[in-house]
C-alpha cells in the first residue's frame, strides 16, 4: 500500500535562538542522510545576528558588515539579514516523492505569508520578478532554497519584531535602497510564536500536509 505523500506527517521542530551555521549544517547533513521513508520536518529558527551569502552572491552588495558574521551559503539568492526577532521556517521536503514542482513550493512559501496576514487586514503579496513578500513596496519575507536529491532545504525569514537596522548595512537580497518592514509595526503578528505557528498552518494548509507533530529541539 503506497502512502499519499501529500496526507504524510510533518515534524515541526520548534529550535528557539541558535546560531546560524550550525543549524545550516545540520540542514545538509539531515538532506544528505535522508531516505524515501523518512518524515518530512519544518524548523521554526531564531538566529543570532548574520549575513548569509548566497550561491549568486556578490560582494558589492555588503556595504558594511562590520561587526556581524558573513556566511556564504548553499541557498539560492542574493545576501540578506537575520536576526533575533525574525522567525525562520526552515523546510526539509522531499519535493520529488510529493511531486511538487521548486516554482510550486516557492509560491506556498510566499502564500503562507500573504494569508497569514490576512486576518490582521494586512495586504501582502509576492513578487514575479524579486521572490519574497512585501507590504506597501517594503519587504516583510525574504526566501531562498537549496534542492538536493529531491530534497529541499532553507526556506523563509520573516521580519517579526527585530532590530532592521542591519538590513542597512547590505543590499537586501541585491537591491539598493530596498526598505524592509516587520510585522510588529504594521499590527500583524507581535512575536515569534504568534507568527510561527500561523505560517506554520497555512503552509501546510497550502500543501495538504494533513497531520503536524510539535517538537522541541532535535531528537
């Protein structure tokens, strides 16, 4: 008997502040140990203050990163920011056993954002030509992914309530001048469970992942 691999169960680990690279590499290593029966997991993340470069990277877009680290990393896209106060949904999905197309998984990233402000009358919507979600021309979600056999990785970065003043110091995800907002500033959600467990539903909602069970940190 085959299973529906879109009805499977979903581990969602709740991994609360870490640093960036060590969970970056648990991400690979958790891909690359993977097989066609394992269970698919989305890690809910807040990281300590990082630049991460992605693989289309270029170095004109730091413009002063001063005291925080600069990873250069595996994910599609440009630099970007994180930091405490930003909610990471990290998903670790064998795309080709649900048959799920990379443009497909991109544009639920992008919609759990957008319906998950609808209920607090905040108007998001993504963009064809610079993934991400935005309010009012600002970016409020960032999103880059990494597929390895089959399997993605990375995800989204959501600004909650954080210090945006790094975001200065780059050209977010390689445009000058791009301003950022956060939830908390425009009565979306206020703090990171709010927002983690609401992007969290409507994802899932959005793939028919059918049953969710809640963990806290790794096994």
């Amino acid at each position: 008997m085959t299973h529906n691999p879109t009805a499977k169960d979903i581990i969602v680990r709740q991994l609360g502040r870490q640093d960036y690279e060590p969970i970056w590499h648990k991400m690979q290593e958790f891909t690359d140990n993977r097989d066609e029966n394992s269970v698919d997991e989305i890690w809910l993340v807040e990281h300590n203050p990082v630049f991460t470069q992605g693989q289309a990277g270029k170095e004109e877009h730091l413009l002063a990163p001063g005291d925080i680290p600069v990873v250069k990393v595996d994910r599609g896209g440009q630099v970007t920011y994180h930091g405490p106060g930003q909610q990471m949904m990290y998903v670790l999905l064998d795309i080709k056993r649900a048959k799920l197309g990379v443009r497909h998984l991109v544009s639920a990233l992008e919609d759990c954002i957008v319906n998950s402000m609808k209920p607090y009358g905040i108007e998001a919507y993504p963009r064809a030509d610079a993934p991400g979600v935005y309010v009012d021309q600002k970016k409020l979600c960032s999103i880059g992914l990494r597929i390895r056999k089959g399997c993605s990785f990375h995800g989204l970065a959501l600004n909650v309530n954080m210090d945006l003043s790094p975001f200065q110091r780059i050209n977010p995800c390689g445009y000058a001048g791009l301003e950022m907002v956060q939830s908390a500033q425009i009565d979306g959600p206020q703090n990171l469970i709010e927002a983690g467990h609401s992007i969290v539903d409507q994802f899932c909602d959005l793939l028919s992942i059918k049953r969710k069970f809640y963990q806290e940190g790794f096994r």
